[in-house]
C-alpha cells in the first residue's frame, strides 16, 4: 500500500495585513459608529416629531425667517420701515396668493377655536364662526357664530351629533380607521367640517382655521392689549382652572382694558351668561383685535410681525397653503374694520314666548330625545322633517344683501286693513333675518287701504326701499299725505287688505 506524506503548514500566531487593517479599522471606528448610531437614533426622533407638525408651520418660518432674516442681519429693518420701504403689505404683495371666490366674489372662512394641550376637551372646537369676506363690492366681513349644541342629524361623511365634537371624533377616524398621519388627518377633518357646515348654511366654505387657546392669548399680548366696552357684568365662580377644577372669573361693565389671559376668560366664561353671550364677545374680541392692529400701527412693526408669525405657526391649523396665509393676512390689513356685521345663530325665536333676537333660528328639543344632551336644532318649517331652510334662507341675504345690513336703516310696520297680528308677525320674521324694526302699531290714517305699500324715508333710502319691495313683494310708492311724520322711518311699510303672511324662507331661492 503507498501513501502519500503531505507537509501541513505552520499555524501563525500573526494576523495577515489585511486582517490587522480591518481590525484596526473597527477599533478606530467604534466611537464613530456609536456617535453615528446616537445622531441616527435622534435624527429619527426628530423627523417623527416633525411628521407631527404641518406643512404650513415648518414652510411658513422658513419664508418669513427669509424675508425678514436677511432685513434683520442688516440691521436695517427700523429704519426701512420708518420711510415705509418695508411692511407687511410689502410681505404680503410678493408672497401671497389670490384666494379661492365663490361666485358672487366673496371668500368664506370657518373659524374655530378649541383648547390647548393640557385642557380636558382639547380636541372639542367650541367656537365656530363663518367669516364671510367681500374684498371688492362692499368691502366688509359678515361674521356668523353657530353654538358648539348644534345637533347635526346627519352629515356626508361623519355621522350625527355636535358639531363641536366632529374635529375630534373625525381625526381619530381617519387616524385609526384609515391610517392617516396625525396631521393629514386634522387637516382632512377641518376640510370635511367645513364643507358639512357650508352644505348645511347652504355656502361654500373655502378654508377652514383653527386656532388654540395660545393663539388668542399671544396675539392680544402683541397687541398691547384691547380696548372693549363689557355690556354687562359677569360673575363666573365655574371658570374651568389649568388644574381641571375652577376658579372665579369677575369683569365690571364698562370700558375695559384687557390683556390676553383676560381677553381669553372673557370670551370662554360661559357660567354667568348664555353660550349666545359667548359668541357675540368673541365676535367683539374680534373686531376690536383688528381696529386694534390697523390702528396701532402694528402691522408695519417687524417685531410684530415676527412674534406673530411664530405664533400661527405653533398654534393655527388650517386647510390654506403658506401663500394664501400671508394673501389672506394682506387682504384683511385692507379691510374696513367698522364695516363688519356679526350676528349668531340662537334660540331667542318668539315660539314659546315673546323673545325675540336676530338669529333667532334654533330651538332646544326634549333632552330624552338625545341621550339626556342638551342639543339644538334648526326650526323648521313645516316641524318635520328638520330642515336647515331658514338658516340657509338668512346666510342668502347675508351674502347678496349685505349692503343692506351695512346700511342698518330702521323699520316701520303698520296695520291698515291687514288680519289682526299680522304687522307683528312680519315684525317677528325681519327681527329674526337681522333687520331692525322699531316699531309696530296700527297706522293713524283715516280709512283702511286694499294695497300694501311700503316707502323710503328719505331720497337716500330709496335703494333700500326698493330692496325690500322686491324681497316681500310689497309695492314701492310714495308716503301717504295723512301719515304723522312720527310713524316715518327710513323704510315704512302699510299692511293693506291684501297682506297675507309668508316665511321668508318661502320668498328666497331655495338652496
């Protein structure tokens, strides 16, 4: 047998060279890819942050760090704006976009206001306010509040229920239902709320704005505070505290100066007076907040600027893009601030008793119909089925007619041969739809007439005339010679024996 002697290599305690490299390789790049593994570990924490903030924010503080940054390292922001070389109106003309119109020319905004953080209905929008602008014919701004109570008893996409808890309940759908990212799924909320409100009012709402607690208290405080007249005193001992208990919240009547914090008790404090009152302080918050930064001159001072800027970015949620934001901003700065008409939607309707306000458009049903809530409802007419007839029919004269509003002229109602209440009636009906009547009586003339007519005041006052002759039918004529000059308003009207009641709702194009 043969065999064959192999000789079998030596074992050497020594690594090869391109062994000891990669060893020496690793050893030195340990403390790298610890710091790599560290700045990866919090690179991700960051970009999961920022998956949590909208679009708007981060692009918003990036235009405005550019425009206003590169003014600031010059050091010469003061000076350009005191020869008025640099404004927010200069902002606005190169960085802002046109705005979405509806037909009739105007741009209609939902405003909605909810809690910050730490606040135990954080997610509940509790003011809701249409904002309805008309940059060129009237140049004025409707405001119109619906109470956070609205029941909506059927909705496109989001079922029934308040329409304060839709923001939050709709999110978290979109969130846990359809995998939406947190902001894509708030933002997609704020849109559907809005269509559903403008489906309901019978408008087309463009953008939607929410805007928290922080928002309001800051850009008071960069006002320097606002001036505002309290119409009554307000006492409130359950005014929710920052530690989910309560404290008492007091305001005289009269002047006052208020700083943010108080600026944001007045308008929450809902304990001493009824959630309309709420609405309507929050609509004068709102207004004095704007003669307040034309006024002043605020808009002009780039600290101004800069502080509110970085507000909105932490605290405002909206369906608008950065341009139509700073567009919007631009837009309003122009605006009139003495002509804005502001009304809310309420339960002041004269069914069950003598009540009567303008927006007089809701009612309170049995709470065994609702789970024990206390929800309100458009009133209908018929009673049923619920319609939202009457609310459409008014946002239809506050978007064709306000010119009117603006004019605030006053009303005359006389009986002269109309069925007994009548005068009362319509009285009632023009309250509600916002026109002031004041008075109502049987007319001092010596005989009845057949015919309706009504007649302006005033050769200024004929347009007006004219207005609601078309809106209820009524000839336009001329005043009667026997009429006492004390029965003259700017728009007279004489019930004949003609007259028969309508709803407006039923004289105005249905939605």
């Amino acid at each position: 047998m043969s065999f064959h002697v192999r000789h079998i290599e030596e074992k050497s305690d020594t690594p090869p060279r391109w062994r000891k490299l990669v060893i020496g390789a690793l050893e030195i790049g340990k403390p790298l890819i610890g710091w790599y593994g560290l700045w990866k570990e919090r690179k991700e924490k960051e970009q999961q942050k920022k998956k949590r903030v909208m679009v708007l924010k981060r692009f918003l503080l990036i235009l405005i760090a550019v425009l206003l940054g590169l003014v600031l390292f010059a050091q010469t922001v003061r000076s350009l704006t005191s020869i008025h070389l640099f404004s927010f109106g200069n902002i606005a003309s190169f960085a802002g976009s046109e705005l979405l119109q509806n037909e009739n020319g105007t741009i209609n905004l939902l405003l909605t206001g909810q809690g910050n953080e730490e606040h135990d209905g954080k997610d509940l929008t509790d003011t809701i306010m249409v904002a309805s602008i008309d940059p060129t014919q009237t140049k004025s701004i409707v405001l119109l509040s619906l109470p956070r109570d609205v029941y909506l008893l059927s909705t496109e996409k989001m079922g029934k229920g308040k329409i304060n808890s839709f923001y939050r309940d709709y999110k978290g759908y979109l969130r846990y239902q359809k995998g939406m990212e947190e902001q894509e799924a708030a933002v997609e909320a704020l849109r559907e709320i809005g269509n559903e409100i403008g489906r309901k009012l019978g408008m087309e709402i463009n953008y939607t704005v929410k805007v928290n607690f922080t928002a309001f208290t800051e850009a008071v405080d960069a006002l320097g505070g606002v001036d505002i007249v309290v119409p009554e005193d307000i006492t409130d001992t359950e005014y929710p505290d920052e530690n989910f208990g309560y404290e008492t919240f007091t305001l005289e009547k009269g002047p006052q100066h208020l700083d943010g914090a108080t600026a944001l008790r007045y308008a929450r404090s809902r304990h001493s007076s009824s959630d309309f009152s709420r609405s309507a302080r929050q609509q004068q918050l709102l207004e004095a907040m704007g003669e307040k930064a034309r006024g002043s001159g605020k808009l002009k001072d780039p600290d101004f600027i800069t502080q509110m800027m970085h507000t909105l970015s932490e605290n405002v949620e909206t369906t608008m893009s950065v341009r139509e934001l700073i567009g919007l901003a631009g837009l309003l700065r122009k605006m009139d601030t003495h002509r804005v008409v502001s009304f809310q939607l309420n339960d002041r309707n004269a069914l069950y008793d003598s009540f009567i306000e303008p927006g007089g458009f809701l009612y309170t049903p049995p709470r065994s119909l609702f789970e024990s809530m206390s929800v309100l409802l458009p009133v209908s007419r018929p009673e049923f089925p619920v319609t939202w007839r009457q609310p459409q029919a008014f946002v239809h004269l506050l978007q064709s007619a306000r010119a009117v509003y603006l004019a605030k002229p006053t009303i005359h109602i006389l009986n002269n041969g109309a069925p007994s209440g009548s005068a009362g009636k319509l009285a009632t009906e023009l309250i509600r739809y916002g026109f002031s009547v004041e008075k109502v009586a049987n007319a001092s003339l010596p005989k009845k007439q057949e015919q309706s007519v009504l007649f302006a005041g005033s050769p200024e006052r004929d347009d007006l005339a004219l207005f609601f002759s078309t809106l209820l039918g009524i000839d336009k004529d001329e005043k009667p010679v026997e009429l006492p000059q004390n029965e003259v308003a700017d728009i007279t009207l004489i019930l004949g024996e003609d007259y028969a009641y309508t709803p407006l709702q039923n004289l105005l194009p249905s939605s």
